[in-house]
C-alpha cells in the first residue's frame, strides 16, 4: 500500500508539471501568478516571503487577476518538489546512508538523504470574485504518507472607508497563524524549510506548529487602510465531523477539549520602499494527554508578539522579522498521572532573523542569519534523559544559530545551503542527553532543492 501511495504522487506531480511547462509564466506559487499576469516578484521577496502586494492579495482571498488578457485558460494547480541532504557534525549513527523513501519504512525516517523530503500539489487560485483558496496536499517521503497541508479557504469583500479601504473577509484553514500575511509567525516563518530528520529540540509552545492540520476552523478578519489588522478564529480537534476534511490523511494525535480561540492583531505601515509591522496573537487551548479524550485535559495559554520590517528596491531587498512567545503549561492531568513533575511550567522562545538579497541576471542571491532561543522551567518528567533527544538536567533550555545562503534561479527554482549551530541543546552545552552527547554534535548542514512547476 505503501508502494501505491509513492508512485500515485510522482505520477500526480509529474502530470501537473506536464500540464504546468505549457504556460509562458511559470512561477512561484505558478497558479497565482497565471492568475494575476505577474511574476513571482510582485508577491514575494523570495518565496514564501511576501510583498506588500502580496499581503494584499492574500488578503482579498487570491482572487485579483486579469480576466482581460486573452490566452488560454490553465486551472489553478501548480506542484513542488523538495530535495534534500542532511548532515549532522557528529552522527554516531543516527542518521543512515540510505535514500528516503526508497529503503523501509522505518529505515526512511532517519535516512541523510531524502529524494522527495516532501512533494506537493497545490489548488491555489480564485474560485468565484470573491471566493478563493491556498490548498496543498503533500507527500512526506521520510514518513511516506500523502496527507492534507496547510490550507486557507477565504472569502473577502472590499468597501471604501472614508479616503481609505475597508477589507473583511471569512477563513476556513487548518493552522492557527496559516491565516497571515507576515513572515514573523509561525507557520510563514523564517526557517521556509529545515531538516526533517536531524534532531530538534524537545520544546516548542503549542502555537508553534503543535496545531498544524491537527485542526480545522473558522475565522474573520479585517484589514483597514492597509494600518490595522485584526483576526479571531475559533478551532477544534479534526479527528470527526465537519472539520475532518482538513486533517486530510492525518490521524490527529493532539485531541482537544472544546473549542481553541485563536487571536491576532497588528499595526502597519507603508511608505516609499519600507513597510513595517508590529502585533500580537495567541490562543487557549485544552489539550488531552496521550492522545485520547478520556482523560481530563492540560491548560495551555500562549501570547505572542512580533515584528517584521522590509526594504525593497530592486535590485536590494531585505528583510528583519521575529517574535516571542510565552506559553503557560497547567498540567491538571498530566500531573496527577506521573507525567509531569510539576502542576504548572512556562516556556518561552524566541526567533528573530534578517535577510538580504541581491537581484542579478544570473539570479537572486543572498542569504539569512537567524537566532532562536527556548527557555522552560526544570520538568524532569517533561524532560527526561533518553539518548540524543532526551535532556539530563530536565531542562528544556535550547538556543542557537541559523546561517543559509540561497539562490533563485528563474524565480522558481530555490537551492539553499542552511548551517544550524547550537550553543545549547535540551538544556545543556555539554552532556545533555545524559548519554555524552554535546549540544554541539547537533550541528547540521542541510543542503536543499526546492522545485516550483
């Protein structure tokens, strides 16, 4: 069965790119750009990166195009294809030299190379004038599971608003923070695309992709005068009834209780080349431990602030983002079954990084530095020792460094050379498994093709 699920996408990848090599314009994300007459440029720095045009057309539901322009007609799908390598400084025989997901099943899932990391096809593109949608179903070749991705479904309108512009519009996604239009959030932030089998840290806030096609939603959200934003959506565990169509292949194992409000809302400016953005967001969530409802659920409550300021003037472009998060963990009941130490904990994190490109013929070429840092109170039950993932000292204190050189070639075709230092590693820099595994020995190099059609 496995088997049919890898060649049915290679086969659907390679009919959509068929179908695709046809247009003039083939670019990122193809469909929209088909759509709109443009080239990835209007909408994005360097993908997924957006513009302040590209911001606005994501908020108008990617229904702007062109219906005046002759030519054929092309539906809105559009396909990638990532490649990828990693390598970590000390690999002590985590990471195999097998090719994913070419080897077993459970031989792929810690394989260096993996040829697809992930395929996709896309439904990008406007439905009705005021009606449309960003939806990409992915094949994970080191899992080797086709399942539903990151979806947003909008419907908007646009009304004057004295001098100014009024939009709202209505969401149906499957990821708080899939809804937005900076790249200083979660889901659209800074790594675009990382390592899907080097080690990562043990802690992450629940808003940070614990959420991610676990759920499906409903939100609203209105833009004014291009100044304030603001967005409320409410979401529920995708595993029955309405919202399962958007956990799509997934089998949720992040069951809540009751409805998860999510929040956000940010002040911007545009003026000349520059834009700027500063705001908010978070949820509450009731989250079950073990992955069934059958036991009483664990508190948790994040809020998030963040940042992001763009220079763009062709041939410069260049990008400052980050956010900071605080989460606070009540564990009512994991606690009283043994699996966490302590009745509450926090956990911050916190990113930030810059980016700058340089347009040439040959193609755009730049790079990114980054810095990330998580901090939690001490769980030696949260944070055991286990060799490599584990935490000695029940810490889940984690930082480092992200260094990536990337090149754009025709605006479609994305290489990157990503370099992770880690200064510290589920709480500690030496040692930190409790098995004599230094934070140091996970730094990764990652080398990766990143295919548009």
């Amino acid at each position: 069965m496995a088997a049919v699920k890898m060649k049915l996408v290679f086969l659907c990848t390679a009919l959509c790119a068929l179908l695709l090599v046809w247009a003039e314009n083939v670019f990122a994300v193809p469909s929209f750009a088909r759509q709109t007459g443009m080239d990835c440029t209007a909408c994005h720095t360097v993908w997924p990166e957006l513009t302040a045009f590209g911001r606005t057309f994501k908020l108008e539901g990617y229904t702007f195009s062109t219906e005046s322009e002759s030519g054929r007609w092309y539906p809105p799908l559009a396909a990638m294809f990532q490649a990828s390598y990693t390598s970590l400084k000390h690999n002590n025989g985590i990471l195999h030299k097998g090719v994913a997901p070419f080897d077993d099943t459970e031989q792929s899932a810690a394989d260096k190379t993996n040829m697809p990391q992930q395929a996709s096809l896309f439904y990008a593109g406007r439905i009705t004038d005021h009606l449309g949608a960003f939806s990409q179903l992915t094949y994970d070749g080191t899992a080797n599971e086709i399942a539903l991705d990151n979806t947003d479904i909008r419907y908007a309108r646009s009304f004057p608003a004295g001098d100014n512009q009024l939009v709202v519009g209505a969401t149906i996604n499957n990821s708080p923070t899939v809804e937005d239009i900076w790249s200083s959030t979660p889901v659209w932030g800074f790594p675009f695309a990382s390592s899907a089998v080097a080690p990562a840290p043990a802690a992450a806030a629940l808003i940070d992709g614990g959420l991610g096609q676990q759920v499906g939603g409903l939100g609203v959200y209105a833009s004014w005068a291009n100044l304030l934003y603001g967005a409320v959506s409410v979401y529920r565990t995708a595993d029955h009834g309405i919202t399962r169509p958007l956990a799509a292949g997934v089998s949720p194992d992040t069951i809540t209780d009751g409805a998860v409000p999510y929040w956000r809302l940010a002040l911007s400016r545009q003026w000349d080349r520059h834009s700027f953005e500063v705001g908010t967001y978070g949820l509450k969530a009731d989250v079950y431990p073990g992955g069934t409802d059958t036991d009483t659920p664990d508190s948790f409550t994040d809020y998030a602030f963040d940042a992001q300021y763009q220079f763009i003037a062709a041939p410069h472009l260049f990008n400052l983002s980050g956010t900071w998060i605080h989460e606070d963990q009540d564990w009512d009941g994991s606690f009283p079954a043994g699996g966490a130490a302590n009745p509450s904990d926090t956990l911050k994190s916190f990113k930030m990084n810059a980016g700058y490109f340089y347009r040439a013929h040959i193609g755009t070429i730049g790079g990114y530095l980054g810095y990330f840092s998580t901090e939690g109170d001490t769980d030696p039950l949260l944070y055991a020792p286990d060799p490599v993932d584990g935490s000695r000292n029940g810490s889940p204190d984690s930082n480092g460094f992200i260094l990536q050189a990337t090149y754009l070639w025709k605006e479609k075709y994305q290489f990157a050379l990503q370099y992770t230092i880690y200064d510290k590693f589920n709480g500690a820099d030496k040692n930190y498994d409790g098995y004599g595994r230094d934070a140091g020995d996970n730094n990764t190099i990652y080398l990766l093709a990143w295919l548009m059609f």
